[in-house]
C-alpha cells in the first residue's frame, strides 16, 4: 500500500489504501481482517485505484471548452466539465484527464456510480430503448405492463405504509404535485366528500384566479429548508435569497427549524428546547396563519439549507401535531431518500408509528414522484393532477435496476457502515483541526454527513487540487454526497486529503 503526492509535476496519485487515523487494533482476529478487506474492494472492477490530478482545475482543456460553452449556454454556475465516458464508479473525470474521488455525485443523485454496468445492461435492453423512443403520455397511454414496472422498482421502494406512487419528473415537480394532491384533499373534505360537485361560483370564480374557486390555503415550510424552484415549491424554499429574488411568491407559512447545538450530548437539554418551541410554532401557526395550511413539508435533514439535522423525536411530535390538527405531512426525501442515511428512507430512522402522509422523492431514484397512502389523495375526478408525461417509464425501468443493485450488494447497510466509519475518522480529523472541522453531523446517518469550516469555499477548491470534488451546502458547510458504493479505501482517501487541507491553511 502507498501513497504517493508528486505535488511538483502536479499529479497525485493514490496506490491503495493512505495512512489511516485511526490504527487497526494488533488483536484482530484474522475473520476480523478479512472482513475488513472486503469492506475495502471496490464493489466494481475498472475502477481507478485512487484520483489522478495532472493539471490544474479547471486545467487548459476545461477551459477553453468552457469558453466555447459559454457562447451558447450560461456556464456561470460550471464546477467542472465532466467526461462521463471515462468516469468509473466513485470517481469522474474532467475535460483534462484529472480523475477525482467523487463525494458531491451530481449534486446527490448517483446512486451506484459512473458508468454501472449493471445499469447499462439495463439500459440496453429492449424495454428500455422502447421507453425512450415510444415515451407515453403516461395518463392517457400507460404501458400494458405499467403497473408491473412500478411494483417491481418504484413501489418495491415503497416507504412503510405508503403503496401508492404518483410519478413526476423532477424533485421540485414532485413536491408540487403533492402540494396539488394536499390542496384537493383539504377542500374534498371541507366540501363534504368526493361526491359533493364544485358549486357554479366555483367554477366560475377559479376562471378568475380569485373567489372561492381558487382556495385559500397553504403549505407550511421551514425556514432554511429547500423544496425546488418550480413557481410553487419556491414559495416553499427558504434557504437562499438569491433564489426567491423577483419571483411573485405565495403568502405561506414559515416555521423555525431547532438550530442544534453540537456535539450535541453537551446541549442535550438546550436542543430538546430548541425541538419543542419549534412544534408549538408550527401548532401556533396552524392554528392562526390566514390560509390555513392544507400540509406541512419537511426534510428529514435540511439538505440545501446547510445539513441541518434534528431528532426523531421532533419529527414524531411534528407527525402528532399534523394529525391532531387535520394537516397532512409531507416528507421531502429528494435528496435523503434512496440509502444515504444508512436507512432506504431517512424518515425509517424516526420509527413512526403513523406514516406520513406523502413522501416526496427524486434524485438518487432518477425517477421522482410522490408515495402516499390514503386513495382519497386521489383527486375526485380525473386530469386534476395531470401533464403530458407525468414521470418516464424510462427512469422507473432505470430506478427498478438501481434497487436491485441496491439490493445485490446490500448498498444501504455499506453505507450506514461506511458511513459509521467514516464519522469516526471525522470526530479524530475535528479534534485535531478544530477551527476547520465544526459542528461535525451526520453521526448514524449513513454517510449523510457534514461540518463547518470557515473558509468553506476555499476548502472545496483545495479539495478539487488533491483529487476530491465535495460540495457544499448553506453558508459555510462542507457537505458529504458519496454515493451508495464508498467503501473504507475511499472514506481512507477522502479523510486523508480533508486533513491535508486543513493542515494547508
Ligand atoms: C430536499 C430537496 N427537495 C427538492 C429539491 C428539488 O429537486 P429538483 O432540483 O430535482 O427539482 C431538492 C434539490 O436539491 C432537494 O434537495
């Protein structure tokens, strides 16, 4: 095993495993060895051994290609330009040759790595390319076989409890269909039944957008939360200002999220606080906001908005509140959903007694949609909840080989050992480089992991020049997105090159 930095030629590379922080013990037993060895094999060969960097990021190549792009698409938010034919696994190349551990995977939706073939062969197979070329208006002109399709991936995925699936085509789009299913709900019911016909000033007051055919309702979100940037998710989002600016938004509801304080068995009883006197705002504001809310969304851990975490306990009295008061609950899982956790669906760390009510997903899935339980989520006639395409059936196929995979290779369980691993290497990295390593979060949350740092921005270029590509998230987060395929080597050479940055400033 080596490692080796050739910082003068610039080129890095990896042979194998780097020095660990944390020693093996002497004692392990052989089993324990073994085990520990298979824990560090790539789950798919042809993977490289470690990132390679040859120039500078972004190098010659990337940027005059990026000057060309720019002539006919806005390259203002470019990271990196990626060459998807020669990115393998846990690692993408860019236009220069460079090769880097890939934490961030296409800002969380890589489930299973670059260039999986498992996932090629199943999109090579005939049902796929029939998918792509003959894509249905999927309302109208489902596949014979739909049904199937979606009990053999989307719904086998199915959160406890919640087996029905309304599909969609991205992540925003999916939290507002919900949105859409929440609003007809509340108004069936406040009608008197799915029976009850619209009334003529109904009908022709929404014509208007005003009156009683347009209700009055709204969704409840969080403060620093993110749900999409479609016109009615963005009311919703609530993390950057940059995002909201110039857009007409609706006069909706907005909760605090518990700031927790970490390491959080020191602030144990000020963190309870913080979780109650966010309950009783959101019971306040059910109770008095002038269009009352037909749902609440949340995410099990505030993604965009800085990888704000909270307890399960929170998320049990907030399901408790939601039905005492007759407000559905929404659980936005685009970016928590599908493994990262360590669990198929954040929200199973909570163990509800009641499901909530919608889980919203995308990203990993590669599919989107919304899972719900109750049929009267359906709304009472037809087209209410309706578009051309309504999801793909070529990502439901895409999403159905992912949970085999998932499945093959028991990817959630690697993770949330992966994961545990990981935050253990991170606790040492803090305690030696304090200033760069705060509020570390994430611990028994998979490989959901994130801290602190500073001077973050300057942190996630320092990565890219030693071969790791990290996002963040917030103001000053680093954010850890690894796919559901890191195994102990790569956590090693991640953890290896964080200390290094931290040593550099
Ligand atoms: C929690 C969450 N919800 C919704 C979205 C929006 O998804 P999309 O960008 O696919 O519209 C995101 C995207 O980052 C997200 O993290």
């Amino acid at each position: 095993m080596r490692t080796a930095l050739f910082h003068k030629s610039r080129t890095i590379t990896v042979v194998g495993q780097p020095r660990r922080l944390l020693a093996t013990a002497s004692t392990a037993t052989a089993q324990h060895q073994a085990s520990r060895a298979e824990r560090q094999q790539p789950f798919y060969a042809g993977e490289p051994a470690g990132p390679s960097v040859k120039t500078a990021i972004p190098g010659p190549r990337s940027k005059e290609l990026a000057k060309d792009l720019d002539t006919v698409f806005d390259t203002r938010a470019l990271n990196m330009l990626t060459d998807y034919s020669r990115s393998s696994g846990n690692y993408i190349a860019d236009a220069d040759g460079n090769m880097l551990l890939d934490v961030y995977a296409q800002i969380a939706s890589i489930p299973v790595g670059y260039n999986n073939s498992a996932l090629a062969k199943a999109a090579s197979s005939r049902e796929m390319v029939s998918s792509i070329i003959n894509r249905p208006a999927l309302g109208n002109f489902p596949p014979h076989d739909w049904a199937e399709v979606l009990r053999s991936g989307i719904l086998k995925a199915a959160p406890k409890g919640l087996d029905n699936v309304f599909t969609a085509m991205a992540g925003s789009d999916a939290n507002e269909t919900a949105f859409k299913a929440a609003f007809m709900y509340r108004r069936q019911l406040e009608r008197g039944g799915r029976d009850v016909e619209f009334t003529p000033e109904e009908i022709e007051s929404v014509m208007s957008n005003k009156g009683p055919g347009a209700s009055q309702l709204s969704i409840l979100s969080f403060k620093t939360g993110f749900h999409g940037r479609l016109f009615g998710s963005l009311s919703t989002t609530r993390s950057k200002p940059i995002h909201k600016l110039d857009i007409p938004a609706f006069d909706w509801p907005q909760a605090t999220f518990p700031q927790l304080k970490y390491p959080l068995e020191e602030h144990a009883a000020e963190n309870a606080a913080a979780e109650q006197a966010s309950v009783d705002e959101v019971e306040h504001l059910i109770k008095s906001w002038h269009l009352p809310p037909a749902a609440i969304i949340v995410e099990p851990i505030q993604s965009e908005g800085g990888d704000n975490h909270a307890s399960p306990d929170f998320f049990r009295k907030l399901r408790e509140v939601t039905r005492r008061h007759g407000v559905l609950m929404i659980v936005d899982e685009v970016q928590t959903g599908v493994g990262a956790t360590g669990r198929f669906w954040a929200h199973d760390h909570w163990n509800l007694q009641d499901p909530p009510d919608m889980v919203t997903f995308s990203k990993k899935a590669q599919a989107a949609g919304y899972y719900y339980r109750m049929p009267e989520l359906r709304p009472n006639k037809p087209y209410r909840q309706f578009n051309t395409w309504m999801g793909d059936p070529a990502r439901a196929l895409l999403f159905r080989a992912i949970v085999d995979e998932i499945e093959r290779l028991d990817l959630v369980n690697n993770t949330a050992k992966v994961g545990a691993y990981l935050y253990g290497q991170l606790e040492q990295l803090s305690k030696m480089h304090p200033d760069h390593f705060q509020n570390l979060r994430g611990k028994g949350q998979g490989t959901f992991i994130a801290f602190d740092s500073p001077k973050r921005d300057e942190f996630l270029v320092k990565a890219k020049s030693l071969g790791v590509n990290i996002g963040g998230s917030g103001a000053t987060a680093v954010r850890l997105r690894p796919m559901l395929i890191l195994r102990e080597s790569h956590a090693d050479i991640l953890v290896d090159v964080l200390d290094k940055i931290a040593r550099s400033f």
